[in-house]
C-alpha cells in the first residue's frame, strides 16, 4: 500500500470511527506504529484529521462526534474513569453531574454508594440513578436534546444556581496543550460553568480523545479544577500545569 493509499484509508476510518488510535491503525494497515504516525501528523497539518495522544480523531472544531459513536469510542477507558472518579465520592455527598458519555459511566459507577444527592442535566444520568432508593435525584428543567438526553438552556443554568453542591462531576469535549476546557455548544458550557462556580470541588473526567481537540467553546482552565481523571499520562506541559495549580492527577 502506498503513502497515499495510506492516508486515504486513515482519513476514512477516522471519519467513520470518530477517533483511531495509533497502534490500531498500524495493525489494519500493516505498517509500523512510527509510520502511522508520521502518516497522522501530515494529515494533521492538512487539516484532514486532528492528532492526538496516541491517535488520529475528527478535526472538526464545531461539530461534536455523533452520541452514539461517542457511547462506544473508548468505552473502556471511559467505565475505567468513572469508576476510579467514584471512588472519591464520599457517602451521603451532594454533587452536581453534567452532560457526557463518561460522566454516565461515573454515574453507573455510583450505584454501590448510599444516601447521594445528584443533581443533573443528563437523563442518561438520572435514569440509572433514580432506581436507588436512597438517592435524591433532581433534574434540572430546560430543553431536553433527543439525540443525547442532556438538557440545556437557560432554565437549566439558573436552576443550578439555587444550589451548591460538595462536588461537580464534569465532562469535555476538548483539551489544548495550554490546559484551555473546550466544548461545542454554548447552553450546554454555560450549564457546566454553573456547576463548577457553585461546587465545593471540581472533578473534570477525559479520557484520552480529548486532548488536542479543539471545539470552538470555551469552557474553562484546568487551573479551575481540583481533579482530573484521565485514561493515560498527559503530556509533560500538562503535568507541569496540574502541578502548578496543585491539580490531583488520577489515571485510571
């Protein structure tokens, strides 16, 4: 196969999977791992594909990954998260919990724990939790999305500012070397951004497609969190950052 079959067949299966890690593309195309690299990076700087930490994604900044690509896209590493994020919620804690497909494996991740108050704008959220009966579930009001269940708007942002929580449980969509939070719509930001002024602690969930994403919103810093759990070791510049702002690093 040639240098140009190559980047062809990468560009389509990246367009079909929404992200394709390295070592994946270097089994289905029969070439080394340092050759598919060197492949992603020329596609990236086309415009093609985006590179990121160990593969290739969409390189779209205003369009999002289809919600039921995401729900699979990392799946493992996604239940690895949420379960270790779990882990740091305390019994008979309060938190908010935003729109996501990793903050719905956290959420599943719950279930074990007694007496939580959950406060959400994700259905996929709620309905899982909503069967414990000791749990307090409150979901915001405003607009329902039918291809997601998160709910957004207005309403939903100032129904959250009636609370404050112990934690706020937060998802992404994208990560820049500089630590700058993206995401893709501007109600759903505008609700995470109210969840994180109102918790006590902040725990942003990323698995490893995230980083070097760029969506055209702006959502945060990672100097805003207090934690940040990902799938695998972020880069040195990223490290250095967390550190900086004394961020607690949790690799699943």
């Amino acid at each position: 196969m040639s240098a140009e079959e190559r980047h062809r067949e990468i560009t389509a299966l990246v367009r079909t999977q929404g992200y394709v890690s390295n070592e994946d593309l270097a089994q289905r195309l029969n070439v080394a791992v340092q050759t598919i690299r060197r492949d992603v990076n020329l596609l990236a700087r086309r415009g093609l594909v985006a590179r990121h930490h160990g593969g290739a994604g969409l390189a779209s900044s205003v369009e999002n990954i289809a919600y039921s690509e995401r729900q699979v896209l990392n799946r493992r590493a996604k239940e690895a998260i949420g379960s270790l994020a779990a882990r740091q919620i305390p019994d008979n804690s309060s938190l908010f919990v935003s729109i996501g497909t990793t903050t719905e494996a956290f959420a599943k991740s719950l279930r074990r724990h007694k007496a939580l108050r959950v406060i959400t704008n994700n259905l996929h959220v709620a309905t899982p939790l909503s069967a414990q009966t000791d749990f307090q579930v409150i979901v915001t009001g405003g607009q329902v999305r039918f291809y997601d269940g998160g709910i957004t708007g207005s309403t939903a942002s100032t129904f959250i500012e009636q609370y404050r929580t112990d934690f706020a449980v937060i998802g992404i969509s994208g990560i820049e070397d500089d630590g700058t939070l993206l995401d893709f719509d501007a109600d759903e930001i505008s609700v995470a951004q109210a969840m994180m002024r109102n918790a006590r602690r902040v725990y942003l969930l990323a698995d490893q497609t995230k980083f070097g994403r760029r969506p055209m919103g702006r959502l945060g810093h990672l100097s805003h969190v207090h934690g940040f759990f990902t799938d695998r070791q972020p880069s040195e510049q990223i490290c250095a950052m967390l550190r900086a702002h004394d961020v607690e690093l949790h690799i699943a």
